[in-house]
C-alpha cells in the first residue's frame, strides 16, 4: 500500500535534482521509504501529494545525483538508514497546504452572491434550517443547527459584554414574552401596530402593500402609457429585471413590440389611487385583481387558563421594549442608577408577517437586543446622547466583523418618523435583496413611560435629588434584530481567494463570534502519543472555548473543511512536538500562515487573538 508508481525513465535535463524521501508506517513496526527523484520546479507540489498518502509521517530534502531506476527493496532498506541519520524531517503541517504565497481574495466574489446561494450554505453547513421540514416547513419559522445555534449564542453574549457588562450605567433584565394585555392597549400596540395589506381577489394571497412596488409603462416615443408593471421588493437589479420582463409582455399585447420605454418610476401600493390600482396587475394572478390597501394588526393572539373567553385573551410581545417600560420602576428601585442610566434586555418577540420573506431577514419569531437609555428631559439635551449613540452602535457591529463598506445610514425624516419620536436614525446593510435596516437608534421622548403611568394609575417619574426636581425620563432606544446581524454576518463573512492557483470558498467570521473557535488536528491518528498529546490539548482548550477535533484524512483537506465553517484556527500536533521542540503548528484561517507556539503558550496565544486579551 506504501508503494509509489515512479517514472522508469527521466529526461537528461532534469538536474540538478533533489530526492524526496517520504517515510511511511506500515501494517506492524516495519518502516518503509521509496525514493523519487524530482524536478526543483515540480517539488512543492510533489511533497503535497506525497503527504496525502496514507500512513505518510513525514519527508525530507537531500541532494543526490539523478537516477533513472527505481530502488530494490534492499536499497531502499540501505537509503533508509542513511537517510534517517542524514536528512531534517520537518514538521508536515507547515508544509502540506503549500501555502507560502499570500491569498489572492476575490473582492468582487459577494457582490455575485444571490440569496438562494446564502440559504444553501446555511442548510448545508449546519447554521440555519427550515423549521418543521419534515413536514414541508412552516413559513416565516426557522431552527438554528449545531453552527448556528453557537454563532447566535457568541452574537448575545458580545452585545451583552458590550453594553452591559463593560458599562456602569446599563443594567439587565429579562422580562416574560406575555404581558398582562393592558400593557399593549396602553402602548398603542392594539390600535397601532399595523401593517398595510392589500389582497389578491383571484388566489386569495396576501401581500404588504409597502413591498410590493408598481411603475407606468410608457412608451417614449409618444408618451402612451400601456399598462403598470407591479414587482415584489428587491435589489434595484432585481426590480429592474422583472419589470423589464412584464413590459415586454404589455408591449406585445399592445401591438408596441420593440419600442423603446421610459425608465421605471417605482412607488409603493400605499401611495396609489383607486384609479391606479384597477389597473396594476396581481403578482399572482397577473390581472388587476389587487384590492385597496388595508390595516392587518401583527400580534399574535391566545389565550391564558382555562376559559377561553374574552377576559382570557392575551398577546405574544411583538417586541421586548415594553418589558423593560414597565420594569422600569422595579429596576430604578433596586439597582441604585442615576440618570443618564440604560436597561438591556435580549429576549424573542413575535409577529404575525403578511408576508415572512428574504430568510431571518423578516420572520415572524424572532429575537431582539434593545436597550432603553433614560436621559433628562429638554430639547437641547437628546441630541448628543442620540449621536453617541449612533457611534456606538456601528462601533459594536464593526467589533463582531460587520464589514464597513457594507454599512450605511438612513435618517427618518417627515412622514417616516413615528408620531411620538423626535429622531430615528437607521444603520443599514448591503444584503444581496438590497440595502435593508439593521439597526434602528431612535429618540422616542417620554411617550412609553407617560402613556403606562396613564394606563396603570402608577407614578413612572424620576426624582433628581440635585435639582430636587420630578420628572418622567426621555429615551434614547438602541434596538437590533439577532437574526438580522446574524444574516448580515453571515454576508460579511462570505468568502474567496485563491491560494497557489487552487479556488477556496471560507467563512471569514471574526474569531470573538465564529461557532468553532479553534480545530485540533492530530497530524496521525495511529500514533499513540502523538494522538494522546493532541487530546489532552483539545481537552484544555474545551475549557475555553467552543472546539473542534479532526483526526481523519490528509492535514489539507482538513484545513479545508475548518475554513468551510469559519474557524479562526487550526492547530496541528506532529512529531515534532512530542519528540523534539514540544510545540504546535498554528495556521491563521485567513491569510494560511503558520506559526510555531511552545505547548504551554498556545491558551494565552489564542486568547489573545480569540478574546483580545
């Protein structure tokens, strides 16, 4: 099994030459070599594949002069006792991948990435599934796998590390996901938590008038306008290329074949009239069958004990800020804050989506990171605090590997503004469908404590003990999907270069959230001690972090598949380390270099690129 087919015959200009001696293990304790003599052009290349034979411990370089004959088995027993005392066996895992040039990444590798390539990946790699699929999924639910669930869990856990442990003036809570019902008439939620709803006459389907986008086809030659396209909500591309692909059809119905048209001037269903909607046509029927747009409350109703009347009725949280409103004055009690002082909470929220689309992006279970910030009143005060805030925010997503170039703002203004908010400014993310929200830092003023002191009968002000002063607090509101960073992390993350010619797709999450911290990689898996240090390494390093172990197949192949779901690091356990320096090969996901740690320095070395410290 150790045998290699070698060249009978070499051209005369094939030196000088090198001979590549690989050492292998057979079945037993015989060792056995073979001798290869190599090209110096082809030897990387050539120790590559020699190393991914199995049984391979190790190779070594010596100069020799070219010979055309492969080696008797006697020979070889002669070279191999020569080459052992004569020849440097380095370790194998600097030198399997090839890897000595720097990646070349591919820049432009996200920008072709569509959605469906993103939800494949997810499926495939064990970070996100269709909930129920055994049961043909139910639509706007989703389960996190054994990546997914880690990476959502390393999202909480630096949000929180972020706003509230590493600040003085944030506490937490976690609140219940059902509230006494009243809670939500006094928030506005029962009477204004709507969304508009326009339905199809012909197939009874339902969209969000908001999402569904329609445009005159006019001719440009005379003006005429033959009909509206209407298209779902997408990237500008996207739109374009369906409305494009509806035109052509009005254009051959009306016998306009070919003419040129103007470019598309996109509203929203909210903003057109009764005479415009009898003629935009349905995305399921494609006949003008739509209806008016309409209010559709998003809150989940049920019911609490065992009657099932109207005095049981209770509301699934469509978001955690109510939670912490209605806390507030159990929190200013006993955790002894001062204004200015915030209130974090990560918990789930429900909402009953016309039309759950693009992924996690709109789904109707979700999770929420909010914090409500307390400030004094006054116009001349929100302002800074609301800005601070901004900064902070995009701060946070950069730290857990948000790309920047990917980052945007979107200031509400007019109409856009809630009734009750004096600013909201949006942090936006390129998804593949389009730029989208991501996080929403609003100044919503006093309205949510004012409007619960008013439905509960119960004082929510705030006495300042300085000015001797009563007042009820403004608010700034920091408030992030997980699953939406989640997605947007996953975006930023995905992955291309090139290394030595060959194509690499990776995910390049930042080591503080990546699911698996770090893989442990035995270079064998037949050699006792070698297996046994690389476990009790694997062990230790469990106690820190989330870890991998992966002892089967050549080392490359193994990089590979650690680079597929985003580890940070590998480290590689070879001969070397149990019989001569006692230290582990440490490859870098990202730029494929190695590093050589002493044993006892590989947590602190870690920690520091892992934790920061």
């Amino acid at each position: 099994s150790c045998k290699v087919q070698a060249e009978q015959q070499r051209s005369s200009t094939y030196f000088p030459s090198q001979e590549v001696v690989v050492q292998c293990q057979t079945s037993g304790n015989t060792p056995c070599i073979f001798i290869s003599t190599i090209m110096p052009s082809y030897r990387n290349v050539a120790l590559a594949m020699f190393l991914t034979l199995h049984g391979a411990l190790g190779f070594g370089l010596r100069t020799s002069p070219t010979s055309s004959l492969i080696a008797s088995s006697a020979s070889l027993r002669r070279t191999m006792s020569k080459a052992t005392t004569t020849t440097a066996i380095y370790s194998t895992a600097e030198a399997t991948e090839s890897e000595k040039k720097t990646p070349i990444k591919n820049e432009e590798a996200y920008n072709k990435v569509k959605m469906e390539d993103i939800v494949s990946l997810c499926k495939r790699r064990g970070i996100i599934f269709p909930s129920s699929e055994i049961y043909n999924g139910f639509a706007g639910f989703f389960d996190y796998g054994p990546l997914g669930s880690e990476l959502k869990k390393n999202v909480k856990d630096n949000f929180w590390r972020h706003f509230v442990q590493r600040r003085e003036d944030v506490v937490g809570i976690d609140s219940s996901i059902i509230h006494n019902p009243t809670t939500w008439q006094s928030s506005g939620h029962l009477d204004g938590f709507s969304d508009p709803m326009v339905d199809c006459k012909e197939t009874k389907l339902r969209y969000r008038a908001d999402q569904l986008f329609c445009a005159p086809v006019t001719v440009e030659e005379c003006g005429t306008t033959v009909g509206f396209v209407c298209v779902l909500e997408a990237n500008d591309e996207d739109m374009v290329k369906a409305a494009k692909k509806q035109a052509k059809k009005l254009l051959k119905e009306s016998d306009r074949k070919g003419q040129a048209i103007q470019p598309f001037a996109f509203k929203d269903l909210t903003q057109v009239s009764e005479e415009e909607m009898g003629q935009i046509p349905s995305p399921g029927s494609g006949k003008p069958t739509l209806t008016m747009p309409r209010d559709f409350n998003l809150m989940f109703q049920t019911n609490v004990g065992a009657m099932q009347d109207g005095s049981s009725v209770a509301y699934l949280r469509p978001e955690t800020a109510q939670g912490i409103f209605i806390n507030y004055k159990n929190v200013l009690g006993t955790s002894r804050q001062k204004l200015p002082f915030g209130i974090a909470q990560i918990g789930k929220a429900f909402r009953n989506e016309i039309t759950p689309r693009n992924f996690i992006f709109r789904s109707r279970e979700f999770e929420q990171m909010e914090i409500e910030y307390f400030i004094p009143p006054g116009d001349d005060v929100w302002q800074p605090f609301h800005e601070k805030w901004i900064a902070d925010s995009k701060a946070f997503l950069e730290t857990v590997g948000l790309r920047e170039d990917l980052m945007g703002y979107d200031v509400h203004e007019g109409d856009g503004l809630a009734h009750y908010a004096r600013a909201c400014t949006d942090i936006t993310f390129k998804f593949p469908f389009g730029e989208q929200e991501l996080m929403g830092i609003a100044a919503r003023g006093n309205f949510d404590l004012t409007s619960h002191t008013e439905g509960s009968g119960k004082t929510l002000d705030y006495f300042d003990e300085e000015t001797k002063e009563k007042f009820i607090p403004h608010v700034i509101e920091p408030s992030l999907g997980v699953d939406r960073l989640i997605l947007a992390l996953i975006c930023s993350a995905y992955a291309e270069d090139e290394v030595n010619g060959e194509k690499r797709n990776y995910l390049s999450f930042h080591p503080s959230i990546a699911p698996v911290k770090v893989s442990v990689l035995p270079l064998v898996k037949n050699k006792e001690p070698l297996v046994k240090a690389a476990r009790e390494l694997f062990e230790k390093l469990q106690m820190r972090w989330n870890v991998q172990w992966d002892q089967t197949g050549a080392i490359g192949r193994r990089y590979r598949r650690a680079d597929e779901i985003g580890v940070p690091f590998c480290v590689t356990v070879d001969f070397e380390t149990i019989e001569d320096d006692g230290a582990v090969t440490i490859r870098d996901r990202d730029t494929t270099e190695q590093v050589r740690i002493p044993m006892d320095e590989v947590v602190p070395y870690l920690s520091k690129m892992i934790d920061g410290y």
